[in-house]
C-alpha cells in the first residue's frame, strides 16, 4: 500500500468515527483528536470505569455503542487514535496546535475533519447557580458515563426528546423522578405527527418511554416549566408553573416541589469556536445557534475543511454518521480511491438516510421551538454570566442605551469574557439582543473566539516561543 499523508479528524463521536472508518473502507489513513478518554461522543462514549451492569442504559443504546465501537475495530489499522488530546486551535499553515497528555505538540494537515459536536444551552432563572441545579445532558453523563446518581429526588425541565430518555435512566438508576415538566403543549406535538413518521422506530421508542413513566407513575406535564430554584446551601426546592404557548409562566398556579437535584434541558448549542478559528464562515439558525456555511459535501469556504455532526447544526447522532460518511467519500473521490459512480451512488443513499433523519428531527425542532417567555424567568439580580458575574439588569441596561451586538454587550457588560468565553451565556444574551429588535445583522451575535481555545500555562508559551 502506497503511504499517504492521514485526514485529520477532530471529534471522536459518531460523526468522527463514521468518517475514519469511511476512509478506512477505501484504505484512507486518518488521525482522530479527541479530548475524551475514549471514543463515542457525549452519546456512545459509555462508562468511564470498568462495571458489569448497566441496567440504566437501554437496549438500543448498547446496541448503538457497540456498533460504533464495532466500526472503529474493523478499520484499526487505518486510524491512529489520539485520546486526551485537546485541540487549541491553528498554529501556522496548515498545522494545529495540541495539548497531548500535559505537552504541547503539533499535528499538520491536508485535509481537515471538523466533528466537534455541540455544547448545552444555558437559561438563566432565579437560583439556577445552587449546587444541585444541572444541565440536562449533564446529569445523564453522570449516571451514563460516571456511573453516579446526580440526585436523590428530581425533577426534570425543558423541552425535547431528551426528557422523557433521561426521566427513564434516572429511574432505572434508582432516583426518586418527582415530575417531568415540558415547556411546549401536547397539542404541538400532536401536530408534528406526521413528520414523526419518517423514524417509526424513534416514535415508538418515544412511546414506550411515555408508557414507562407511566408504569411507574412519573408525572409528565405538557405546558409547564421552572420558575426559580430555592436553597440555604444547595438546593432544596423549585417553583414550576404553568406556562403560555410564549413559555410565559404563569405566576398564580406556581406550585413548590421539594428536589434535591434538577435536569435543565432547554437544548443545545454547535460548538463552533474552532471552526471559527480557522477562518470558516458561519451563519446564524434558531435551532443550532450560529452554523458552518457548507456545500452539499459538508465542505466549507476553506480549502480542505470539512464540518460535519452537530457541529455544522444539531440533527443528533444518526445524521452526524451519514454526514462523517459523506465528508469522507468526498475526501475518498478527490484522492481518486473511488469512481464518481461509485461514490455518488453510495453518497444518494446516505443522503435518503439523512433526509428522513432531517425530517423527523424538524418536526420535533417546531415542538420545541425556544419562546421568549424563558428569557423573562431571571430577574433583575440574576447572574446571567457565572465567570464575570454579570446580571439580567446589566444586560437589560446596555440593550435600552442602544448597544445591538454581542461584542459591544462583551465590552459594556463583560460576558463571554471568562474562562469560558462565552459558551454558558452568550446563546442567552444573543436572544435577548434579537427580543429587542437587533436580529437584521448576521454578525450580531458573533463573539470571535480567542486562541488558545483553553487557557495554557505560561510553561507551555516558552515551548512554543
Ligand atoms: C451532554 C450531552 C448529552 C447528550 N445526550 C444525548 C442523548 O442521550 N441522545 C441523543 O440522541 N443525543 C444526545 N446528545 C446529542 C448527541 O450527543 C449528538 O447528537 C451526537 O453525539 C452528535 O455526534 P457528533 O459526532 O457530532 O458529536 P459528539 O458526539 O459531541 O462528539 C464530538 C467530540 O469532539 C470532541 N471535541 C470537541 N472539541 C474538541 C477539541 N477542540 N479538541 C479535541 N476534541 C474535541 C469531544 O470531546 C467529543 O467527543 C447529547 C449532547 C450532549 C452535549
């Protein structure tokens, strides 16, 4: 076999893995970066630590697991795996800068894979920073992946699919599930039946889910969300209400739950910076927050540079495994590893695929379209900025004297300028500048993220100067 210069893929979940074991499958070498300590994303990544059972986790996602792990053994000998290694962004030409087991090294490229996947959706109510108040998908790395219980007695809030899975874990893992509180109304749901259709499996998955918190008696609540959180030291209770079709709670039919852990699941966000980093060009959606603007190949305006799964906008684990087969058949085509008849043959099918994902995934993206009651919840004193430790009336403020995009927000307010440069706060921020009226400019609410992507001991500059 003749050696060729390996793809680089960023992202070891299912978007990345598909896209090596593509390139195996047409003798392609690839290098696949991730930060984990073992591959499978935030979904197939599984436990952390040796265990026997795993009673929490369904069937299908086992089987899920396993045929990830399944695709990435069989094409072995054409991946070279580099786990714990964090990409902190481009270092000179075609070259990116690395933090690999506590050293900085280089790793250069011709072609580039972007399969980043996406990072929660903060919103901000009052007491949402008491220990014991987590993100969604946070608490379902915990008993998935840490092997803990996150709470005693919980609840869940937000919107989408993940509610009712995580709702299912948490009970089989052993916690106490008080009520299950959905923002949208079972009405809206009811009209998206049709495109639910298009993943019959997936319904009815989510059917028997809604029957499992039914056995054992798990309150579901269409139409109702949180309030505020309450507590000395961590939490002790929440507020939930109902709320309007605009998410507005309404305050009279508030009731008060004792929990000692809640699940905040208001979505999700594609988790961009690096592909910002490297000069891609981006465009803002509702749904996914700002997106890669990508040809039909997932290729983007620069050269060489893929972006595929949740990070080039969130259609979940499915799509990003045809979107990793798709970057990767293009790569396969332009080495000449594969006839164009081949490739666009295999490419329509993968396509079908994702189309139907796509569908289905729509209908549940207009069922739990974000209201702009939500961005009511924190009041004056909440800190919507956990790092600078900015709050609503500061925001609210700078927004009434006539500030209409995220970087003058940053330099009036300094959010996004923490540790984690925006991440926690800047989707929220972004909707209240576009509730005022500030949405005609694509750039309104871009925050140019800043190299390194994560902070770097002066130790590792002296290497680099
Ligand atoms: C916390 C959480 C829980 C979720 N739970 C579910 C669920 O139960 N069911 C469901 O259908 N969907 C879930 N999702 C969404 C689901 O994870 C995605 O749809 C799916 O995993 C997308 O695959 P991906 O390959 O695009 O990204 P991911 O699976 O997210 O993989 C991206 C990988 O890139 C790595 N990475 C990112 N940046 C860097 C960098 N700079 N350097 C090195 N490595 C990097 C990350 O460590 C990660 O392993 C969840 C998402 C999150 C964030």
């Amino acid at each position: 076999m003749v050696k060729s210069s390996p793809v680089v893929i960023i992202g070891g979940g299912p978007s990345g893995t598909a896209a090596a074991a593509m390139l195996g499958k047409y003798q392609i070498p690839s290098v696949v970066i991730d930060e984990a300590p073992k591959i499978g994303g935030v979904i197939y990544r599984g436990p952390l630590r040796r265990t026997s059972s795993l009673p929490h986790l369904d069937d299908n996602l086992q089987r899920a697991m396993s045929a990830l792990r399944t695709r990435y053994e069989n094409n072995r000998d054409f991946i070279d795996l580099k786990l714990l290694t964090r990409v902190l962004g481009p270092e000179g030409k075609q070259q990116l800068l690395l933090s690999e087991n506590g050293e900085l090294t280089t790793q250069s490229y011709n072609e580039l894979i972007l399969a980043t996947g996406c990072h929660e959706r903060s919103v901000p109510f009052p007491g949402w920073q008491l220990p014991g108040v987590m993100l969604l998908g946070g608490v379902q790395l915990q008993i998935k992946s840490g092997l803990v219980k996150p709470g005693a007695k919980m609840a869940l809030v937000g919107t989408g699919p993940l509610l009712p899975l995580v709702a299912c874990q948490l009970h089989k893992a052993g916690v106490n599930v008080v009520g299950v509180y959905e923002a949208s109304s079972f009405n809206k749901l009811a009209k998206e039946a049709v495109a639910l259709l298009n993943k019959p499996k997936l319904t009815l998955s989510g059917l028997s889910m809604m029957g499992y918190l039914k056995k054992h008696q798990i309150p579901f609540y269409y139409g109702h969300g949180i309030v505020n959180a309450q507590g000395a030291e961590s939490l002790e209770r929440i507020t939930v209400a109902p709320y309007d079709d605009n998410w507005q709670a309404d305050h009279r039919r508030a009731q008060s739950i004792e929990v000692d852990a809640i699940g905040v699941g208001y979505g999700f966000v594609a988790r961009t910076q690096l592909a910002m980093l490297l000069g891609i060009e981006h465009k803002y959606t509702k749904v996914s927050g700002y997106i890669p603007e990508l040809d039909d190949n997932f290729l983007s305006n620069q050269n060489n540079m893929y972006v595929v799964g949740d990070s080039s906008g969130l259609l979940g684990a499915d799509a990003a495994i045809c979107e990793g087969q798709i970057a990767a058949l293009n790569i396969a085509l332009k080495r000449g590893a594969v006839t164009a008849s081949v490739a666009l043959k295999e490419k329509n099918k993968i396509m079908r695929r994702h189309g139907r994902i796509s569908r289905f995934r729509f209908g549940f993206d207009r069922f739990s379209e974000r209201q702009n009651g939500i961005l009511n919840l924190a009041q004056d004193d909440t800190v919507v900025c956990r790092c600078e430790q900015a709050t609503k009336k500061q925001l609210d403020d700078a927004i009434k004297q006539g500030v209409k995009d995220l970087t003058t927000l940053k330099m009036r307010t300094r959010i996004g300028m923490g540790d984690c440069q925006g991440k926690t706060c800047s989707s929220y921020a972004l909707d209240l500048l576009h509730q005022a009226g500030h949405n005609q400019n694509p750039k309104t609410g871009v925050i140019k993220p800043r190299f390194p992507l994560d902070p770097i001991p002066f130790t590792f500059m002296e290497e680099i100067n």
